[in-house]
C-alpha cells in the first residue's frame, strides 16, 4: 500500500491492486483501496464492484465505514437517493460515527431539499466529537447549517450559524462573504419597503415612481449577482420586482439561477419553467443549460443530459454548452461520450471555455479508460497553454513511472 500513501499515485495503485486480485480475489483490504482509488479516478461506475464485495468481506465493524464509501460514490455519480440510501445504511451498521460522515449525508439531504433532516445530520456532528481536534469540522458543520438556513430563508438563525462558524474558523473566506451577505440585506430592506407602500397607494401619480424604483431594482440585482454574487440579496430583490413584472425573462432566469445557487432547487426550477416559457427561441438554450445544471447538481445526471441535449438541439455552436455535456457524461461514466463532447468543445474554441481545461479533462477521462499515453497528451497540452496549472502537474507526477508499474503488474500476473 506504499503507493498509496504517497498521494497522486491512485493509477499505479489500481494497476497493481487489480493484479494482486488475479491472484487473491478475496483480499477485502485490496478490494476496498482498490475502489477507493477508482473514486480518485473518477470511475465511480468501476469502484462499485469491489467495494460491495469488500463490504461482504469484511467483519461487522467495518461495514458501516464501507457503506459511506459506497454512499460517497453515488454521491459523487449525482445519484442523490441511492447516496441518501448507503448513508443510511452507514449509520445503522456503525457503532461510532465520524463527524465527517454527519457532514456528508447533511450535504446530500440539503441537496435534496429535506432541511430539517439535514439540519440533525449538522447537529449530529456537532455532538460527534467535541473536542477541539476537530474544530475545523464542527465550523464546517455550522456553517453548512447556515446555508441550510439561508436556503430555508430564515435568515436571523443562518446568521447565528455563520456568527458561530466564525467563532470556531475565523479565517474560512466563505463564513466571512455570508456574514457580508446576510449584513447587506439591511440596505435593501428600505428600498422594498418603499416599493410595498407605493404599491398600497394604488395611485396613478405612483406609476412613473413604481417604475423607477423597479428599474433600479432590476440594475442592483444584476450587479449583485453578476459582480458581487449576493445570491441572497438577488432572491429578495427580484422576488418584489417580479410581483410587478411578472412577464421579464431575464429576471425569472436571473432569480431561478441564484434559487439554485443557494440551494432551492424546487423554487429554482419553478422560476427557470417561466422563464423558459418567456424567452424568445434564440436564448432557450441558456435558460435549457441552467435547468441542466439544476438537475446535475440536485436531482440526477440522467435528468440532466436531457436538458444538456434540449439545450444542443437549440444550439449547437456554443463551446460551453458541449463542455458541460461532457461533464455530466463523465460523471455518468459515459467516458466516450464525455470525449466526444470535450472534442467539439476543442473545435469551436469559441473563448466561452478555457481551452486548458478541456484538455486537463479529456486527460482525466484517458487516465480512467488506462490509456496513459493519450492521458499524459491532455495534461501537457494543458501545461502549454498555462504552464502553472497545478492540477495538470499533479496529474503528470501520478502517472510518472506508470510504465514500469505495468511491468511489475506483467510480473505479478505471469
């Protein structure tokens, strides 16, 4: 297992772990790193095999540890209910349970939208383990309850997670700008209020000042979210205006973005479906793409790839519409589809894609099928474009040496 613990060496690790099995197939110790180190590949549809079997193995004190394994892997896959399933099934077979394991099966209830669940998953790991050694976790745990919170809209009690996080992490950046956001709620508060009572003065003399109010509602909305990212503060913007003009279409598709952003998937949805429907044919293939990346992220991969293909059918000459195919289609394991997909990304170059990203891609999708050759092409031709690009390097030092891994591999087998 030395390979192992060096870091970045998950290639020769599998090569070698999958001869040792030719020779002992019921090692459970080789099965489970070798599933391990398939997730570290990005081959989830792979991992599965070895780690059930593991599971089977293995003595009743480690089943629950496997059962999180597995239930990381459908996470990983955007399988959110088989993820929700194998947590479930980690927490009845475990004796004692990581304050890590709180944290991710929080993470898959809230993607879910089943808030109060993932809210005693957060508390949970706070009561886990107590003990300082563990203070950047339990900040984890509380700020994911802040935007648990946040996404409920109960914005006084993500306050109070995000004052506690702060208190246990001071320097984590995303307690510091959610705490800003939450701050800059109070400025706009006025501003709303303003709105509501010209609304209730229902007066003609109103209008031209409704107008102006509204116009300058939709402007700071688009600046908060385009520049500031205050997703926040966008919702409750473009919650008021859209009461007054139910009919933009950018607004609904602005507000449904940073819905999904924060973490409300059915409101997000709901809101996209308008703008949808409000939109003139040539922008309904962005409107396609956010629902793609709403599914992608909340639901599932399948329901994703058939807005991604919506989203083509209307325009197929947009480099980022194919690059965020061929992400979903690789966590899906669809690997040559995922390739296909990148290379017409490549061909359009069209600047909405950074061209070193997708090669870095198409490098990890080679490395996963064992084509190392062709792997280790993608990452240095990512390394020409941006010659600092550290994951390309770390990818380039885990595959260094990987053909004299495959000749102790022949050995082993022989």
């Amino acid at each position: 297992m030395k390979e192992n613990e060096c870091g970045n060496r998950e290639v020769h690790v599998v090569e070698l772990l999958n001869h040792y099995l030719l020779v002992d197939q019921e090692n459970p110790d080789a099965l489970y790193h070798l599933g391990r180190n398939y997730i570290a590949l990005g081959r989830c549809d792979l991992a599965l095999k070895p780690l059930k079997k593991a599971l089977d193995l293995f003595p009743d004190r480690h089943k629950g540890d496997i059962c999180f394994v597995i239930a990381d892997l459908f996470e990983a896959s955007r399988q959110r209910q088989e993820a929700k399933r194998w947590y479930q099934s980690g927490i009845e077979r475990s004796e004692t349970i990581r304050i890590s394991s709180w944290i991710l099966m929080g993470a898959n209830l809230a993607r879910l939208e089943e808030f109060s669940s993932a809210l005693e998953c957060y508390e949970n790991a706070l009561d886990a383990e107590p003990d300082e050694a563990h203070h950047e976790l339990r900040a984890e745990a509380r700020l994911n309850m802040g935007f648990v919170y946040r996404a409920m809209g109960d914005y006084g009690e993500a306050l109070i997670s995000f004052n506690d996080a702060k208190e246990m992490d001071p320097w984590d950046e995303r307690v510091q700008d959610s705490i800003g956001e939450l701050h800059g709620l109070e400025k706009i508060w006025n501003t709303l209020e303003s709105l509501k009572n010209l609304k209730k003065e229902n007066s003609p003399d109103c209008d031209n000042e409704i107008k102006k109010l509204l116009d300058w509602i939709f402007v700071q909305a688009r600046i908060e979210f385009e520049i500031e990212d205050k997703d926040v503060t966008v919702i409750e913007l473009l919650r008021q205006y859209l009461e007054f003009r139910k009919q933009d279409a950018e607004a609904w598709m602005i507000y449904g973005q940073a819905l999904r952003i924060i973490g409300r998937a059915r409101e997000s949805l709901e809101a996209l479906q308008v703008a949808l429907d409000l939109s003139p044919e040539e922008d309904q293939h962005w409107v396609c793409l956010e629902i793609a990346l709403l599914h992608a992220f909340h639901r599932s991969g399948e329901e994703a790839a058939m807005w991604f293909d919506r989203a083509l059918s209307l325009e197929k000459n947009l480099a980022v519409l194919w690059f965020e195919k061929a992400e979903n289609s690789a966590t899906l394991a669809n690997c040559e589809e995922a390739l296909t997909c990148y290379q017409n990304a490549l061909d359009l170059d069209d600047g909405s894609v950074k061209v070193q990203n997708i090669y870095y891609r198409m490098g990890c999708i080679w490395r996963g099928l064992g084509n190392y050759t062709q792997a280790i092409n993608g990452f240095r031709k990512a390394l020409l474009i941006e010659p600092t690009m550290l994951d390309s390097k770390m990818a380039l030092q885990g595959l260094d040496g990987i053909d004299e891994t495959i000749k102790v591999c022949r050995q082993i087998s022989s």
